[in-house]
C-alpha cells in the first residue's frame, strides 16, 4: 500500500540537554521523512482527530500535542492542584515519573488492538498497520551514514502520524488512579493531596497499577530517573514510595526537593528561585557568546 522508499527514515540525534553528552540513551532519535507520505499522514491524522474529538475519546489529562493545551495548561493545572491542597492545611505529594524510550517501545501489535477500540477499524486500520510495517532507519551525522536497520517497534519521531498514534497508545493510563495523574506525551507526573496517611497509602497503589500496566502494555518505567516530591509541612509521617523494576525487586524511589518540570525549575516550597536563576545564566550566556562575535565593544 505504501511505497517502500517512503518509509525509510534518516535518523538525527537530538540531545535531550540532561544527562552525558557522551552517552546515547541521552539522545532523541528525529527521523527525516519523505514529504509526501508526510502529506498523506496529515490528511489521515486530521480525520482521526475529528472521530477522537466527536466521541471525547482523549484523556483532558493529556496536555502533549493536544490543540489548546500546552506544557503551560499541564503546569497550571498541577500548580493549581497543589495550592489549593496547602491553602486548605493539607500538603502535597507529587511523584514524576519517567518511561524508558518511551516512543520507541511501542508495540505494533498492541497498538493495533487499542486502535480498533477506539474504533479505527477497516481500510483504514489496515493502512496504518502497513504504515508501522517494514520500516528501516539509518543514523545520517554529516557526511556519515550507518547501516540501514530494521524498526520492529516504536512509533517514527519525527512523522505527522506518530504523536497522535502515542496518545492513543498512552490515553488511558490516566484512568487508572485514584489522584490526578498530568501527562505531556510521556512526560507523567502524579498528584496527591496528603490529609491522612491513607492518602499516602493510595499513592503507593496508583504507582503499582502503573508499573502494571506499563508490563502489560510492554513499556517500561525507569526507577533511577523517577523522583518523588513532597510540598507542605504536614504532621503526617512520610511513607517511602517504592516501584517494581524490570527483574520484579521493589526500588525506592529518590525524594528531590528541585525538580525541572516540562523546562520549569520547581521546589518543594513553590518558590522560583532556581527557575528565575537559571534563566538569568541563559541570559548572560547568550550575552557572553554575542559579545565574543565583535571585534570592538562599546559600552554605550
């Protein structure tokens, strides 16, 4: 159905600006792509945004390549979340969490059977099925070029159909617990409001139904990067939060007190400090780097 030629992809690493440069798990696969099947991809996408949007089928959780949403609604909605909690006495627990390559461990297979749930059945269930087929990548640097390899999962970064193929995959993660659960694409994070110690208990279960389904629906969670904060000086004792890793031992998850939320630098005392800081040393970085473009300096 498709054109063979089209679904080759030359693939430019992106640095996530975190973590080694040197490492490779620390870049994210951009695939260049024919224009036309990306013409083709827009015409199908389009449609399938209409029926998902008709019959309300997308989570309201989801704010990642959502029109009228944006990692600004993600960040107000959760900010509104939590201060609401502390100007009502209570506190806050909020557990970001992090998938594994997420966009490339995307079954095929599975993502077939959630298409045709939300029903994307027929013709054109069997377009995208081939769409996600045979395809092969290559790594292109310059002037050097890896061999072609073959692309067993995942959905192609980099294409018009690929975002809209992951929420669907991801859409219904969010119903699955009990406190407010905040997703940008794979970017997930998880809010309680703290007012007993059964409230912390609860945070303990909605992370195991995750770690659940991310097992049935073949992804997968990783703990070293997943962090756990807690905002409000509340009485209640603090209970450790712990996940299943990938060989079935119960990890505890690390407690930060800064974490960078969807490129915002956030504390445990909701202060913007380290937010306005970082910013500033952009600031001056980019004002070093223009300086050094000019020969002669007038300060005036």
């Amino acid at each position: 159905m498709i054109p063979v030629c089209w679904k080759r992809a030359n693939v430019t690493p992106v640095y996530k600006k975190k973590g080694g440069k040197t490492n490779p798990e620390n870049y994210r696969p951009i695939s260049l792509l024919s224009i036309l099947i990306k013409i083709m991809e827009k015409l199908i996408r389009d449609e399938m945004v209409i029926h998902l949007s008709e019959h309300k089928l997308l989570s309201i959780h989801q704010h990642g390549f959502m029109r009228g949403k944006s990692c600004v609604t993600n960040l107000l909605e959760s900010l509104d979340i939590i201060t609401e909690a502390l100007n009502r006495g209570f506190s806050a627990v909020v557990v970001f969490l992090d998938f594994s390559k997420a966009f490339d461990r995307v079954s095929h297979k599975l993502l077939k059977i959630k298409l045709n749930s939300y029903g994307f059945t027929g013709k054109l269930l069997a377009w995208l099925e081939n769409f996600l087929q045979d395809r092969k990548q290559r790594v292109v640097i310059g002037q050097y070029e890896s061999d072609w390899v073959d692309v067993l999962s995942g959905v192609p970064q980099g294409s018009v159909l690929g975002p809209l193929l992951f929420l669907i995959f991801i859409n219904d993660l969010p119903e699955l617990v009990n406190h407010f659960c905040k997703l940008f694409a794979d970017d997930s994070k998880l809010i309680s409001v703290i007012r007993n110690t059964n409230d912390q208990m609860l945070i303990q279960d909605d992370i195991d139904k995750m770690v659940e389904w991310s097992k049935r629906w073949s992804m997968e969670f990783n703990e070293s990067k997943c962090k756990v904060m807690y905002i409000g000086n509340s009485k209640i004792a603090r209970q450790k939060i712990s996940m299943l890793n990938a060989d079935g031992l119960r990890v505890e998850l690390a407690e930060t007190t800064t974490e960078r939320d969807l490129g915002v630098m956030v504390n445990n005392k909701l202060k913007w400090n380290d937010q306005i800081d970082n910013c500033v040393n952009k600031a001056n970085n980019m004002l070093g780097m223009l300086k050094k473009t000019f020969v002669y300096w007038d300060a005036q």
